[in-house]
C-alpha cells in the first residue's frame, strides 16, 4: 500500500474504529440494545449511536484537516469527546 501515506494519526483512527465496531458487536449479542430517545430527534440504539458517531468523526476530521491549520490530534480529541456525549446522552 505505498500509494497510501499512513501517519501515526491515520493509523490510531482506524485501529479505534476496528476496536469500537468489534467492541459494540460483541456487546450487542451479549445484552442487545434497545431504543431510546436522547438529545437526537430520532429514537435510537447504540448502534445507531455508534454509527452517527463514527460518521461524525469524519466529517470532523476532514473539517480540521481541510478548512483548519489545527493539528489532526486535536481533531482526533474533539471526535472521541462527541463520540462518548452522543454514545450517553445521544
């Protein structure tokens, strides 16, 4: 994969990602979840937390990195900061 440019940042992101999805798997057929309503206009269950989360993260990394001079550890901070509210209180 040389046509890829792995840093340090990009590669803790996505070992995290694989980590949460393997995670809240295995959480999910151990005690399944069920909806509820938190601050999101929609009911939802932790999966559905997990995935707008992770959609989020996104769309917060590519803000810092395209619109920002911030260092992308910051945006990796704010991402997991939203991710535990949304996963709470979401």
């Amino acid at each position: 994969m040389e046509w890829m440019v792995w840093t340090v940042p990009t590669a803790v992101f996505f070992s995290v990602i694989a980590a949460m999805l393997v995670g809240m798997t295995a959480w999910e057929v151990v005690s399944p979840s069920v909806e509820r309503k938190g601050f999101l206009p929609i009911a939802t269950t932790r999966g559905d937390r997990l995935f707008i989360g992770l959609l989020s993260a996104a769309y917060i990394h590519l803000g810092v990195v395209g619109f920002t001079p911030l260092s992308i550890w910051l945006a990796l901070a704010a991402s997991v900061l939203w991710l535990l509210v949304l996963l709470r209180w979401g």
